[in-house]
C-alpha cells in the first residue's frame, strides 16, 4: 500500500523597493534558507507602501506549501 503526501501552509510577508516581482523573490529565497521541500507559493495580497506621495515598496503576503517530512 503507497502512503500519501502531507503538505504543510506557512505565510510569509515580504518586501522591495523595486516590484511586487521582485518582493516574491525576497520571499521566495528567504523560505528556501529554512524551510525543504518546498511544491509551491501562494500570493495572496498585493500592497504598496506610501512615503511622500511616491510608492515607497511593494510587499506581497504569500503562503508557501512545503510537504512534510517523515
């Protein structure tokens, strides 16, 4: 009999000056340094910070999907 997988749900915020792309990747090459098996991301919110009438950053809410480990 095979076993199934179990996939676990963390949400990260992250950050940058430049895009909301570039506020993934911020995310994205955080969560690699700590957490394995990572199947996929999530985003779920798009925000951009004000300061002086200009977008100051981008911030992106996402989840990442990791499978668990036996």
């Amino acid at each position: 009999m095979s076993e199934g997988r179990v996939a676990r749900v963390t949400h990260i915020i992250a950050g940058s000056p430049k895009s909301f792309e570039d506020a993934i990747q911020v995310g994205f090459k955080r969560a690699i340094k700590t957490l394995r098996g990572i199947t996929g991301l999530r985003i779920q919110e798009l925000r951009v910070a004000v300061k002086d009438d200009k977008i100051a950053e981008y911030r992106v809410k996402m989840e990442v999907i990791f499978v668990l480990e036996d």
